[in-house]
C-alpha cells in the first residue's frame, strides 16, 4: 500500500540493489522531504537520570577495577559480565534433535562495555575517547575468540529507547555464540559469490568506486570512509570501512585503531548533530572467528540511524524503504558540523 501511495506522486522511487546481499531496498523520497526534518520532533528534553540507573550504581566497579588493576578505581570504560545475558557459559554446548527441529543450548558470553559518564553518548567523545572503547572492543574479542565453542562474536551499541536501549546510560555489549547470525552469513555468502565470479573483493571494488564518485562519502582519512552506502537499508544509514583489505576487525593495529577512531567518531557526530541526537543502532560486521579462509570478507562496522519505524511492507516483504537518496544524506552528513 506504501508503495502505491509512493509511485503516484511526482518523485519517483527506485529499487536498488545491494551488490553484497543481492537484497533490494526502496529508496521512496515521497514528498521530498528536506534531511533536516529527519531530526526527531520533540526532544526528549528529559535525560534519563542517574539515580536509578543500574550501571552508575553498580559500586562494585569501581573494586573490581581498583583489584584488577592495582589502581585507585577510577575507570573510563569497562566490561562486566551482562546481568541478563541472552547466552551464557555455565553449560556445555548440547545440541538435540526435535523432529526436523535442530536445538542447541544458550552457550556464550554476554557482556556489557560501560563508559562512566551517564549523560555523554560516544557521538560526544574525544578521539582519544573513542579509541579507548574500541581497545577494549578488541581486548574483549581476542580473549573470547579463545573459548571453546566461539564461532561469532557480535559487538554492538544501542542508543536511545526506540533503537533498543533499556538502560540510558551510554554502553556498548558483546555477544560470543556458537553460530554465524544470519545476517552476517548473508553477507559473507555475498562476498563469497562475487569474489568466485569476479575475482576480487566486492567491497574493494564498491569502496573504489566510491570514492571515485564521491556522492555518497561523508568524511575519510587515510585508512577509513565514512559513506552512505549506494543501497541504504535505512534513511540516513552510515558505514565505516577500512580502505585497505582486511577480513578481521580484531587485527587492527595501533595506527589503524587511532585512525578508526577518528572515523568512528566523526560519523557519530555528524549523526549527532544533523539528526538532533538520533537514537540508533551500530554493529561491527568482522569475518567469524576460529578458521575458515574468509578472505573475500572486508570488515566494516554500520550505523543505523532510526528516523522511521518499520512498518508490515518491510516487515512482510523484507524489502526496506528509505525515505530519502544516499547522495542527499550523505550531502547533508557531510556539512553538519
Ligand atoms: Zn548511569
Ligand atoms: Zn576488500
């Protein structure tokens, strides 16, 4: 109904294809909207406060540092264990048979990244800042990429109460599970499929023709992009990328973590400023742990801005519509300062 609604007015849609997933999305401008009325309407003036809040009042941190690193305490990011983890490692991994039905334990690890500062979200942080998240990003991945069982390590950050988040206070969370998530095995199938028939990588061959083009990147540095990618799943939808190949987010050096966290902060910003403080969602796509030859995978990370709610047409047909061209957004991202 959506798209009936759409294709009758005077700015056409169109269907684009993403060259990794080969999954369609609408790009369905509707009345032309200005990116600037993407900003959400009312502010949420009120900031969650910290008095109940589960991780400012988790006092044992500040032991727990102080006894792990021989130190007075003090913290600016940390892991702890997720209090109600969606996986957990008390168990063996088991898995049974039900009919035609494959079951397995809820085998993993679950934890949270906390930044001590309540009110500031990382779209606020200092390069510096950023980059200490991302080491403990990758501190964490290379001590659970050892466990027994560890096939994928999901490392994700939630902001805002409409992207997920159900606690205020700024953290990221860790996910290490015996499986592939389905949506990165879209992408590493993608991958494969392209590299077998063209020879190369599909997101060395997108990102040179991006930045050839330029339309649609948002900001760069020497080692990273910042773009909307030429198939956005989402108003607004960012990705960083490494410009060099490289399947594995967790084999980032010192120079390229520093770089990325300029990258990554920029973008955040940018978000943050244009949108007026979206909530959003961002994830780090890396190729799986423990083996496997996944060198036609380029990892990235990707931020998903929620300007819109998905409604039963993407719901239903899991084609998405995004309400206005990448070229634009990007336009848009790449002024606001
Ligand atoms: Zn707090
Ligand atoms: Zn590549």
């Amino acid at each position: 109904m959506m798209i009936k609604k759409k294709l009758k007015n005077k700015f056409p849609s169109e269907l684009r294809m993403d060259l990794v997933s080969n999954d369609w999305v609408i790009i369905a401008t509707g009345r032309g909207r200005r990116p600037e009325s993407f900003a959400r309407e009312k502010r949420e003036k009120e900031k969650a406060s910290s008095k109940d809040c589960p991780f400012c009042k988790e006092d044992n941190i500040k032991e727990k540092v102080a006894r792990r690193d021989k130190k007075d305490g003090s913290w600016f990011v940390i892991a702890i264990p997720n209090k109600y983890p969606a996986l957990s490692s008390g168990r063996q991994l088991t898995e049974r048979k039900e009919g035609p039905n494959r079951i397995m334990n809820g085998f993993g690890y679950h934890e949270v990244i906390i930044t001590a500062d309540h009110q500031r979200p990382l779209a606020l942080f200092s390069q510096k800042e950023v980059e200490m998240v991302i080491d403990l990003y990758q501190a964490r991945y290379l001590d659970l990429i050892k466990k027994r069982y560890i096939k994928y390590i999901s490392i994700f950050h939630n902001h805002g109460k409409s992207a997920g988040a159900s606690v205020a206070h700024p953290h990221s969370q860790l996910i290490a599970a015996p499986v592939i998530d389905p949506d990165l095995r879209g992408s590493l199938d993608g991958a494969e499929s392209f590299y077998q028939s063209q020879g190369k990588c599909v997101y060395c061959a997108m990102l040179e023709w991006e930045l050839k083009d330029g339309q649609r990147i948002i900001y760069q540095n020497d080692k990273f992009v910042v773009l909307c990618p030429f198939a956005s799943q989402v108003a607004f939808e960012v990705r960083v990328y490494p410009k060099k190949h490289q399947p594995y987010f967790e084999k980032m050096t010192e120079d390229e973590k520093w770089l990325f966290a300029d990258a990554l902060g920029k973008a955040l910003n940018k978000i943050y400023k244009g949108l007026d403080n979206p909530a959003h969602n961002f994830y780090i796509h890396t190729a799986p742990a423990g083996g496997g030859d996944y060198n036609h995978y380029h990892w990235h990370l990707n931020i998903l801005p929620k300007t819109a709610t998905w409604a039963g047409f993407e719901l239903g047909a899991g084609i998405e519509i995004s309400t206005i061209e990448p070229e634009k957004a990007a336009e848009f991202l790449r002024k606001a300062k």
